[in-house]
C-alpha cells in the first residue's frame, strides 16, 4: 500500500521532500490558497468540526480515513495513483513511445491550457457554492456539501503540483491566477460558462453534482488516458474523489422526487400548483431544473467538430472515453463519427472526420451515463404509481456553444422560432417564479436526524453511522 506521507506540511506521495525547489514553491502558495479557503470557501463555517474523509493511501479501496476535521485544517495534498512501469503512450501520432514523465517541448502551451482549464474548475465550484450551508436541509446534507468542496479544492491542489513541477515560472503564474479569477465575476470570471451560474439553491446544487460534476468525470477520464503519465496519474486519482460527488447529485435529487412523490400520493393530486402548497417541489420544476443544468453542460464538452480536440488526440495528449477498451486503431485513419447539422433549419446527421468530433462523442458518451440515472428516478415516480417521466433533454437544446447555438429547439429537439421560444421557454427552463418557489423552501436545518420538508431522508447515512449521526458539530 502506497501511504500518504503527512509528516509533511503538503501530505503528498511524490517525495516531495527530495526536490527541494518544487517543495519551497507550493510552501509559499500555500498560504494563498488558505487565504483563498477562507475568503471564497464555504461561509461561516471555518470553525465546524466536520465529519469527513480524507485520502489517507492511493490504492483502490481503504484510502479513506473519516473523522471530523475542521476545514481549513483539511490534509489537502498531492496524490498521484502509482506509475505503471514501462507505460506506453496508446493513442495518436505518439503511439507506442514511452508515456512522457516530462512536458515534451512542443505541446508545452497545448497541456497548460489543457491543466489550467482543468484546475479553473475546481476553486470556482467551491466559490458557487459558499452559501449553500446557510439554508442546508439537513446535518447530513452540510457534510455532503463541505465533503464535495474540501475534495474539489484537493483537485485544485492536484492541477497546481503539475503546473508547479512541470511549467516553471508560467506555471506558478498560472497558479497565482486559479486563486485570483472568481465565478461570476464580471471582470475576471472563471474560463468555463457553466462554472460563472449562480448555485443559489439546494436542488442547484444536486443538479450540479450530478451534471457538472459528471463532466467532470468524462474530462477526467479522458486526461486519465495521457501521453504525460503525471497527469494521467494525477487524473486518475481524482476521478476516486469525484464518484462521491456525482452520488451526492443523483442521491440529493432522488431524495427531492420521492418526497414530492409521497405528498402527490398522499394528497391525491398532480396539480403543480397544489404540490407547491404542501411545501414540496412539483415534478415539472424539477424538470426544468434538470433542462437547464443539463444544457449548460453538454455546453462544456466543446464545439461539435473541434480542431483543438483533434490536436489534443493526435498529439497523445487526451484520449477517448475508456480509450483503451476500443477496438479500433487508436489513431482514427479514416474514421468517422455522426455529428449533427442544420440544414434548412432542420437537423440532421451528417459524418465527420472522427478525430474532430471527438468533443461530440465524449458528450455522447456523458449523455449515456446521465440517462442511467435518469432511468433510476423515474424508477422512484413509477413506484408511487404516478403518470410522470423524467426525460434527458435534446442535445441541441439551450446550446449557446457549437453548431447548435444557431438554433433554438425544444427539448424534444423540434426546432421553434424565435417568437415560439420566447412564447414557450417558460415551459422549459426554470422561470424567475420557479427559481423564487424552490428558494422560499430552503431553510436552515441542522438538528441531528431532522430533514427539510421537501427532501426525503437518505435510506443510510455516511460510513455505517446512522442518518441521526451529528455529522456536522457548531463551534
Ligand atoms: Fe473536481
Ligand atoms: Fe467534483
């Protein structure tokens, strides 16, 4: 078992001790990313005993150690999964040299874009979401928040080592700067569109665990694949941290549709607004909610027919979805992949080359996990016997990136004219009504084993412990 040393100041498993220069850079950013903790980080929580876990090892299995922590005390570190010996680059141009241990010269300004992108991500959803546990629905729901936002800022950890050990003095300005832009900010925002959304709301933030963060996992997948072995290391220990974070989304919107489910039983109703007056959210709501998350981000998987994305693929760099279980040549020589188009205002498929529409099939490949946990929600309406169905939206829907930008369609994917949309996105996307409704039920609740109205209970709680357990203690 690879152990994480935490004699250290920065707890890591890449020796660093021995490299004395790469050591004393991180020590000096360190205190800027705590300053950053405590100005952007979760609100008025710096003092909370908080009951979480923390990498304690890098092999699959017994990595976690639970215990409450305080959060800015939290053993943030750099954890790389072990170097697999002799490890060949497997796609691309590249294929068959040795996986690059150092940043080969020509793509050097190509991967810090890739990593710099990458990292962006990580601080601005903690930024997001700092306000969430002022209306928390429960103890157990809080610690799922600060679990997420400790974890997204150890993936901004994970992004820094690189640029610190790899990119040289660009690649500590590049650091300074993932602490200095800030999410929805109009003068320095973060780089990607649906990391500057507002995350003013509970059902916000499930959507968001659930989607955004699911990009993440595909994006993260795809750098696992690397021809530059520390990312692809550095990736591939992430992506153990970020499966808990979608189980937060697909688990917190579970909770929302069973509760709302049980009071449409109860109450023998399935008019919206009656569901609202016993204090849940309406099925409809949740749908937009669910529209609107999912459209911003397929968002950003990237242009349909991408150059980049070609570059980045031929140049070894990142690779496909689960690349190695293809069977194909792993270099795309004459391949092809559908992409659709607009043609007399209509959609339809056409084949690109499929070394450029490779952003395309990554989205397609996220589109199939969602739809998964799709199909389990609904499993949760049938159940109550309710005439109701969760449906992904088209990906053609809401785009503002790509090919589909042009058009507008509804979620079924039929395409609406102007005047049609402005008349019906209120049936699509969530309103300033709706957003004010799911805001009118968020209130604090924080008494051990007690839960919102609006959100069933978990079926079990964190490691064993019951769902009563104080997993957050005030001080
Ligand atoms: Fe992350
Ligand atoms: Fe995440």
């Amino acid at each position: 078992m690879t152990a994480i040393s935490y004699a250290e100041r920065i707890p890591n498993n890449v020796n660093l001790s021995e490299d004395r220069r790469l050591q004393r850079a991180l020590e000096h950013w360190q205190p800027r990313f705590i300053d950053w903790w405590k100005e952007m980080g979760p609100v008025e929580s710096l003092a909370h005993d908080v009951y979480l876990r923390t990498a304690v090892s890098v092999e699959p299995g017994g990595w976690a150690h639970f215990d409450y922590v305080r959060m800015p005390e939290y053993r943030w570190g750099i954890f790389l999964e072990p170097a697999e010996p002799g490890r060949l680059i497997h796609f691309g141009a590249n294929k068959g040299q040795p996986a690059w241990q150092e940043v080969p010269g020509e793509y050097r300004g190509t991967l810090r874009r890739i990593i710099v992108t990458q990292g962006d991500t990580e601080p601005a959803s903690v930024e997001q979401q700092r306000h969430l546990g002022r209306t928390c629905p429960s103890l157990y729901d809080l610690r799922n928040l600060f679990q997420v936002n400790v974890e997204e800022g150890r993936h901004l950890w994970a992004m820094v080592y690189l640029l610190h050990a790899h990119f040289g003095r660009d690649g500590r300005e590049e650091a300074e700067a993932l602490l200095v832009r800030r999410s929805g900010d109009r003068d320095n925002p973060r780089i990607l569109g649906a990391f500057n959304e507002a995350t003013p709301d509970w059902l916000s933030f499930y959507m968001f665990t659930f989607f955004t963060d699911r990009d993440g996992k595909f994006q993260l997948c795809a750098l696992s694949e690397s021809g530059f072995d520390p990312l692809a290391r550095t990736c591939r220990f992430m992506l153990t941290e970020e499966a808990h974070h979608m189980f937060v989304g697909e688990n917190g919107i579970r909770r929302t549709i069973q509760r709302t489910c049980e009071v449409m039983r109860e109450h023998r109703t399935d008019d919206p607004e009656e569901v609202r007056r016993h204090g849940v959210i309406d099925l409809p709501t949740i749908q937009r909610y669910l529209n609107f998350h999912f459209s911003v981000t397929v968002d950003l998987f990237g242009a349909d027919v991408s150059s980049n994305a070609a570059t980045f693929y031929t140049a070894g760099l990142k690779g496909r979805y689960q690349e190695g279980r293809i069977g194909d040549d792993h270099a795309l020589l004459g391949a092809e992949y559908p992409v659709l188009e607009l043609v007399d205002g209509k959609l339809v498929t056409r084949m690109a080359p499929a070394v450029n529409a490779l952003n395309e099939r990554l989205r397609d490949d996220f589109i199939k996990d969602t739809d998964l946990g799709m199909a389990r929600w609904n499993k949760v309406v049938r159940s109550h016997g309710i005439d109701f169905a969760f449906r992904t939206p088209h990906k053609a829907f809401n785009r503002k990136i790509g090919t589909f930008a042009q058009v507008k369609v509804d979620p079924s994917g039929r395409p609406l004219s102007d005047a049609e949309w402005a008349a019906r996105e209120r049936e699509f996307l969530p309103s300033d009504e709706d957003r004010a409704y799911v805001q009118s039920l968020m209130g604090r609740v924080v008494e051990p084993g007690k839960f919102a109205g609006w959100i069933a209970p978990p079926s079990k709680g964190i490691e064993g412990l019951p769902v009563e357990f104080e997993y957050v203690r005030f001080n």
